[in-house]
C-alpha cells in the first residue's frame, strides 16, 4: 500500500476525508393551517426522511445546512407564517424562515415571587 493511499484510507476511518460525508439533520416545521403540506411531504419524501413526530422529521444527508435552507426557503416563498428550523449536531439549530415566537407553555410554571407560604 502506497504512503498515498494509507493516508487517504486513514483520513477516511477518522472523518477527515475530504469526500462529502453525510450529516444528520432535524427539520422542524409549521406550516399553519392554511400551508401547503403537500409540498414540504413531497420533498422530505424525496429525501427519505424519517418522521419523528407533528412537524418533525430527521434526514441524513450530504448537503450544508445552507443548502437545504435554501430548498426549504424555496419551498415555502409566499407562505408568510410558516417557519422551519434546522439542527445539526456540528452547527445546532436555527430558523431557516419564519422565526421564534411565544412558546404555548409560557406562564405554567409557578414562581417563588408567586408562591405562598400557606404555614
């Protein structure tokens, strides 16, 4: 075996290959009542991904979390609400449209300026 091809078998087993390897995502999604469902399922069908819940799905891919922003902003131009959010395990996660807004459990918990002492 050649000094070449060792250190490219090498770099291979430690991930520092420089062919594209495949990275896992998680696409969360919410389209609304009114988005266009059909669409977004054709397209994580496309991808093979495996469903992990309401507006969750998980794909393994060669793409840059940029690519695929850039597909799913594509998909979902002129739907005004609907918001998508990425996560890596090497980048971590961020919206790709639409963004954050109140979280439905916000004022559920109960807080020490709240509670009183019933002794």
């Amino acid at each position: 075996m050649s000094e070449e091809s060792y250190m490219a078998a090498r770099a291979k087993t430690n991930g520092t290959s420089n062919e594209p390897s495949n990275i896992r995502y998680w696409i969360s999604f919410d389209l609304g009542l009114m988005g266009n469902y059909s669409r977004v399922y054709e397209w994580l069908d496309s991808l093979d991904a495996q469903e992990c819940g309401p507006g969750l799905a998980t794909i393994t891919s060669s793409k840059t979390r940029d690519q695929l922003a850039a597909e799913i902003q594509r998909l979902l131009k002129g739907a005004s609400r609907a918001r998508a959010y990425v996560i890596s395990m090497k980048q971590g996660g961020r919206f790709v449209a639409g963004g954050r807004k109140a979280a439905p459990w916000e004022g559920f918990a109960t807080s020490a300026a709240n509670a009183v002492d019933e002794a």
